[in-house]
C-alpha cells in the first residue's frame, strides 16, 4: 500500500478554507473520534477482473453537516490521514479538527479513494464547484462527478467508497463504515461460436457520470455521460483464447482465466431501471467479421430460486454483477454453447455481500 497521495489534497484545502461554520457554537470541549473502517481485505486493483471483495482505499476524507436533511450545509472538511497497510478488514480512528456544538445532531460523511478514482472523480471541493460559490454545498447536493477532461474508461478502472453516519456531539467515538458508490460488472465467456469476434454487454440508456456520496433513495445521479451504451466490449481472438492471462490497456498482466475463454470487467455508476417498467437493462451482443451483428440476447435478473427473473432491473451501488463465475473459490466461464443457434441462459451472479442470480 502506498502512503497517502498528498499531490491531491488541493480540492479539500479549498474546502478546509472556505467550509466553515459561520457562527460561534457551544462547542463541545470533548473531541470526538471517529472510526473509519473498509471491510475485507485491501488490496490494490483498478482492473476488475473478478468477484473478489477486495478494496484499495488510499486516501479518506471527512465532511461535516450541520444536520441530518438535504438541506444541511456542509461545515467542514478533514482529510484523515488514512495509512492502512494491505491487509484484512482495516480500521482507523481519528479525531476531529472542528470544534461542535453539542447540542447539535450532525452528518459525517466520509469519502474513501484509490489514486485512479482520485483522479477520476471531482468531489464537492473541487475547482469546478467551489464552496462559496453560487451553489452552497448541502448534503442533498454532495456528489462525485466525473471529471470534465475524463470519460467512460476511466469510470471502468475507478473503485469509489463512501459512508455516513449521523450523531450527537457529546464526546466519545462514532463509527463510519466505507462501502463501494460503484457496482461491478464482468462477462466471462468460454465454448464462444467460431464466428464470433466480438461480444459487447449493452446498457438500454447511456451511463451516469455522477452518484450521490450519501447513499439516497432514490440512489441515483441525474447527469448523464453521452454515448456511453457499451459497458463491456470484448475482443475474441484465437490469440486471447489460448492465453491464460488477463492483460489491461496497457497490456500488464492484471489476472488468470481458463485458456479458451475471453474475461473484461468494468466499475460502473449506479444506474435506474428504465421507467416505463418494459425495455431491458441489459443485453449480450454478439459480432461477427467486419462487425457483422449475428444475434442479442435480453439479461434477466434473479434475485432468488423462486424469484420471477425480470429483464427491468437498477444497476445498484456495492453490487456485483458476472456473467459466468471468477472468484478465488470458482473459476467458471460461462459456456455460450459454441453455435448462436442455441438457446442460451446467462447467469449474472453476485453482490459485495449477497449472491444473486441473474439468467439471461
């Protein structure tokens, strides 16, 4: 693990300076520690290229609301230091700068990143948005956007972490526990038709390019990232079938797969189910030479054994979703049956917490 990246600290001086509290309080003469912890192990990974509840936090920082609403204000902003080493679940605790009132309920929202979400997204106290603006930072309005001079692959290869919780200050220790703002999706194909040269996994509506960093109902961004459909393409060849190795853009080693397969994966932003209750979220397509379209097939979400499976379902934060399995207990591709003429069901399994089967 790396110490933390202080080459980034620049949005959250800005907030540091400029997202105070405005009047004097009776301030509680207790300082109050907070807790942070990231549950399971740490370990560094941008290329998602299994199911593994792995996590790279590298940096953490702090906000303070005055309040619990949308409309409370942000107050303050502390970056914590974070300098857990790889490991199993790590925990932190910290005490806090600010002074509070204590007779006040207040919101601390916590923000975990790797140097690649860092870099990805902007958070509240960046340059583009700046506190004291014309748009006061509250926490119904505190969001990680995707940077303007940053685009869909850059969401793939970004894992982002948030928590919050809600106290009264009377001293004493409170507890956040970080979670993903993201949700994982990987295809895992093997016995793919001879004609076939590319797979893509296609969204029904263009991604977001912003998540809320407090979890809401709904859990949604608005902003939406154009032409950002095709959240998996994969490239078949005979060369990647007959390698045992994953390799990044950069072509880096970043996994193994069975030989004979194709395996990609991407971080994606939570996304709604569509509304008129009827267009598919997702669907497998499947290309030929000179990117002949051959066939698509509709993905279906189950969310038990006995559960209707359903193609209209919400791409969640802190879920994972897979086609054919890839974890350290089960390697698994899924078998596309070697002809397009058969009918194939797709199993899309898994949350960070909870299986879930999805056939297609």
């Amino acid at each position: 693990m790396k110490q933390l990246l202080h080459t980034w600290t620049l949005g959250a001086l800005a907030l540091l300076s400029a997202c105070v509290a405005d009047e004097p309080c009776d301030c509680d003469t207790q300082p109050l520690t907070i807790r942070f912890t990231a549950e399971s192990r740490i370990e560094t990974r941008t290329t998602l290229v299994n199911s593994n509840d792995l996590q790279h936090v590298e940096e953490v920082y702090l906000y303070v609301f005055d309040g619990t609403g949308a409309e409370a204000p942000c107050i303050a902003c502390e970056d914590v230091d974070w300098q857990q080493p790889t490991g199993e679940t790590a925990s932190q605790t910290y005490i806090l700068k600010t002074q509070l009132n204590s007779n006040k309920t207040y919101t601390f929202l916590a923000v975990g990143l790797d140097p690649a979400s860092a870099a990805t997204y902007l958070l509240p106290a960046g340059p583009e948005w700046p506190l004291g603006g014309e748009e006061e930072i509250r926490l119904g309005n505190a969001l990680a956007k995707l940077r303007t001079d940053k685009a869909q692959k850059d969401i793939a290869t970004s894992e982002l972490f948030a928590g919050t919780t809600q106290a009264s200050v009377q001293g004493g220790e409170v507890e956040i526990q970080l979670k993903r703002r993201v949700a994982g999706v990987l295809g895992y194909f093997t016995n793919i038709p001879e004609e076939v040269t590319k797979i893509q996994l296609v969204l029904y509506a263009d991604q977001r390019k912003e998540v809320p960093l407090m979890v809401q109902d709904p859990d949604f961004g608005t902003e939406v990232l154009g032409e950002s459909t095709v959240l998996l393409d994969i490239p078949v060849t005979n060369e990647i079938k007959g390698d045992d190795q994953v390799y990044d853009e950069t072509g880096a080693t970043v996994g193994e797969k069975a030989v004979g397969s194709v395996l990609k994966g991407a971080y994606v932003l939570p996304l709604p189910a569509s509304t008129d209750g009827t267009t598919g979220t997702m669907r497998l397509e499947l290309y030929g030479a000179n990117d002949t379209w051959l066939r698509s097939y509709p993905v279906k979400l189950k969310e038990n054994e006995t559960a209707e499976p359903t193609e209209v379902f919400a791409l969640e934060a802190n879920k994972f979703y897979s086609i054919g399995h890839k974890d350290d207990t089960r390697d698994d591709p899924y078998d596309l049956g070697g002809t397009i003429q058969q009918e194939v069901y797709i199993y899309v399994d898994g949350n960070w917490q909870a299986d879930v089967d999805i056939p297609m």
